[in-house]
C-alpha cells in the first residue's frame, strides 16, 4: 500500500528524552495541526525507523504508544491510521509546532490581584528586602535528620494517611507550650490551626470574618499583600495613620462611631514597615474600642522572636479578656521562607470553624515537616537557633545602622528600631525616591519604595530596609552603592 505521508521532523537526540516518546509526541503534533488526517495511513515501522534514523523497536514502542493513547488505529494486515474516531481538522499551512503553553486563556476568567509588590529582581542583585531572614543561618542538618526520621518512623507504623486539618497535634502542643509560656497567653493545642504561613493563615481567617461591603480598618502605611486578602474579599479598607507610637487609636475611634468596622488587621510589636512598637496605653485602649463595637483584630506578629533592647512586649492576645483578638504567627520567620509552618489561634468556636476552611482549601498541611519541627522544639534546637540568628541579625542592624549614618550630605533620617528585620528611611523632600530605585536597580541593588506601602498618597518619602538576609560584607557594599547614588542624583 502507497504511504502517502512523510515525516518532516526529527527527534533530539541529545534530549535525555525517551525517542520513542518524542517521536510519539511529534505525530500527535502532526495530528492535532491537521496535518495528519483521521484514516490517514502511516508508514510501516520499517520505513518510519528508516526515515528518522532509529531502529525499528524505536518505532515499534512509539506506535504502541500511540495506539494505547487513541491517536492511532491498527488494522489487521492493512497497517497502521490515524484514528478514524477523532474530528478533521484543517490545516494550518506552514504554521509553527506550538511552543509551550498558551499565553492567553481561552475562556473567562477574573484577574483579581495586582502586581506583585516589589519589581522582579535581577539575577545577580542584592536585595534589601522587606524583612526576610537569612535562609543561610537556618538549622538545616538538624532539621532534614528530623524529617527523615519522622517520616521512616510513621511510614513504618502505616501513619501516612490523613491528619486533622488543624495540622499536626505533637506541633500543635509545642507551640501552645511556646505561646504560653514566652507570650503570655491562654491556648489549648485545639484552639490552634497550622497554616502554610502566615499568608494563608491570613486569607482563612479574613474569609471567616468578612462579607463583600465590611469595612476593614489597616495601618497606613502597611501590610499590602494583606490589604489584597481583603480586596479580593470585597472589603472596602479604612486606612488609619501610624506615629511614633504605633496605630493611632484616637483616629480608629472616630471611624468606629462613623461607620460599623468588622475587623482591624495590624502589626504592633514591629509595625510593617515603619518598625514602630505600639505603646501600652494605646494597647490598653485599643482592646477595650474592640470589645465595645465587635471589632476583630487580627494580630500578625511576624517577627516576635527578633528584639534586641529590651524584653519584647507581650501581644495583644496575652491581655484579651473578651475574645476579639485573632494571633497569627510564623515560624518561618524563624527558620527559612521556604518552611512554610504558620498558625492562628484565638476563640475555639472560631478556630474550629477555620479548621473546617483549611480542609477545603489544603486538606491538611506537610505533617511530616510539622512533626520534626515539632521535635526540634521538644529538643531546644529552635531555641539555640533562634539565639544565633538574633545575635546575627543584631549585628546586621548596627551594621547597616552605622553605615547609613556615616553617608555624607545629611539626606536620610531614621530611628533605630528596638527589633525586627528592617530598618524604615526617610530620606529629604529633595531626594527622589522612586529615581533612587531605578538608579540603583541598574547597579544591581534592589530597594522598595516606600510608597508602595501606602493607601493613597504617601506621607514619608521612605524605605523599608531588610537587613536580616544580607551579610555584613553585602551590607557594606549596598550602603556604598546607596552613597554613590545619593552623591550622583545630587550633582
């Protein structure tokens, strides 16, 4: 029988790929352009081997292949067709092989967020984040001896099955030890939920909380991956200033007797990004402003650990007496980004209730992970960690602190924070910070500007300074890249 098709194509050799799969793929290829026809009659394996250089068990396992996925048919003794089941297509005169995925979808869809914060970076720059630790400090050896062992231990006890959704009981009974014994507050392991960050513990629990139309009150400037977790939900945000002080209560008193607020998100041990504490009296106040008008605080305390003057003070959920505050927390502040363990606690029935949500969203988060970061807790390994990277990161801090203040030209400002992972920098009227970015950018060092963190116009002409990840030596090099910029803008 005459074969009327020929091939056009060649496999990569040099690929790694299985041939036959890629010579597979190829003819399906061929198909689905309508290049090849249904009943369309293919050469024998003989002369397909022959063609593309192969030998004939190549092409052999390639049909094979091919029949077991319905692209092709065998008939006995006539040969080898395209399935005579699948639709015509017509085809496209010399047009291209597909070349990965598509980049429009081909149906409706809702784009709800917007661009990430911070531009995507540069290979090769050295980043002053938002705030992130040092993965390179992280416990790793003690860390991966864990998980091995948890997960040879419940693989041989057949405990690799479901868990419940509030994560793992064994973590969930340390951190409930940690948060009571080193925060000052009242949990029970039940009245705790695992989360993949604090991010995720975020959007669960804002999910309970708000109805399209709730008004959410947050700093201004703050959090704003947060401020999108609301948005997305259709909540309308109430921005209400910070000062040196922290949230300023008198201002969220008056939006309170304006207009009904649901919830109250706020960072107020390190505020993000201005890295201010909230004062006692305005806590003491702000508890009381919360139970008088129903409104939930959700409390993220993302970097608790990392408080170099003096004790850290306690959260606002260590004195909640009437249940409205909601503790997010993280470990992988702590530990890597990468180790995704967060956790909220607050009112059982609620925590309950977030449990149930988690199920739906990720049936349960990496017990394996949660159970050895569970042991190295139990063994005082995250304790020993913690002490060496607050010492680093507390040298991070007056380093980058020292070197800021010995740039000439008096054209920033800050205040030392007592803690966390950043610096926040006012720079003078007459310094534009948005140039300042982009001329940094092209030297490879990579800042945010402030006004990123701002609903609506921004009242400091700043930036947040992320030490924590940077060493010494990148510290020093950043600065000098920062003071050579500030001398150029000016001349």
């Amino acid at each position: 029988m005459l074969r009327a098709w020929d091939t056009n194509f060649q496999p990569d050799f040099a690929s790694g790929k299985a041939i036959y799969l890629q010579i597979g793929e190829l003819i399906a290829g061929e198909i689905r352009r309508g290049r090849l026809l249904p009943g369309t009659a293919l050469p024998g394996t003989r002369e397909l081997a022959k063609q593309l250089g192969v030998n004939r068990k190549t092409a052999v396992l390639a049909y094979e292949e091919l029949l077991a996925q319905g692209w092709l048919e065998s008939q006995h003794t006539r040969g080898t067709f395209v399935s005579s089941r699948l639709p015509e297509s017509t085809p496209a005169a010399f047009a291209p092989a597909a070349a990965g995925q598509a980049e429009q979808p081909g149906f409706r869809w809702q784009n709800l967020l917007e661009p990430d914060l911070a531009a995507p970076v540069l290979p090769g720059a050295l980043v002053f984040n938002d705030g992130t630790p040092d993965a390179r400090l992280a416990p790793i050896p003690p860390l991966a001896s864990a998980y091995r062992r948890v997960l040879q231990g419940r693989g041989r006890r057949n405990q690799l099955g479901y868990d419940s959704p509030l994560g793992s009981l064994p973590l969930r009974e340390a951190l409930s030890r940690m948060l009571n014994q080193d925060r000052g507050l009242s949990t029970t392991p039940a009245g705790i939920c695992l989360t993949r960050g604090t991010q995720m513990a975020l959007y669960l629990t804002a999910r309970l909380l708000i109805q399209p139309g709730d008004v959410v009150a947050v700093e201004n400037p703050g959090y704003p991956p947060a401020w999108q977790t609301f948005r997305l939900l259709g909540a309308q945000l109430a921005p209400v200033a910070v000062d040196a002080e922290g949230l300023c209560v008198d201002e969220l008193e008056q939006l309170c007797r304006r207009r009904p607020v649901r919830a109250l998100y706020l960072t107020p041990h390190h505020q993000f990004p201005t890295t201010v504490t909230l004062k006692a009296a305005r806590r003491v106040q702000l508890l009381a402003l919360a139970a008088r008008y129903g409104v939930a605080i959700i409390e993220d305390d993302y970097d608790h650990e990392f408080h170099y003057q003096h004790q850290p003070m306690l959260p606002l959920a260590s004195a909640d007496t009437h249940g409205v505050v909601l503790y997010i927390g993280s470990l992988s502040k702590l530990i890597a980004p990468a180790l995704r363990v967060g956790y909220v606690t607050g009112p059982l029935e609620f925590v309950t209730a977030l449990g149930r949500l988690r199920a739906l969203v990720d049936r349960q988060g990496d017990t394996i992970l949660e159970q050895a970061v569970a042991e190295l807790i139990e063994e005082g390994e995250i304790k020993r960690h913690a002490r060496r990277a607050h010492a680093a990161y507390h040298a991070r801090r007056d380093a980058l602190a020292d070197g800021l203040r010995r740039l000439p030209g008096n054209q920033l400002d800050f205040v030392l924070p007592a803690g966390g992972l950043a610096l926040w920098v006012e720079f003078r009227a007459d310094v534009n910070v948005e140039r300042l970015a982009e001329e940094l950018r092209l030297r490879k060092v990579v800042i945010t500007p402030g006004s990123r963190y701002y609903v609506g116009e921004p009242a400091a002409n700043a930036v947040r300074l992320g030490y924590a990840a940077l060493t010494p030596e990148e510290l020093a090099h950043g600065v000098a890249q920062l003071g050579a910029v500030l001398r150029q803008l000016r001349s």
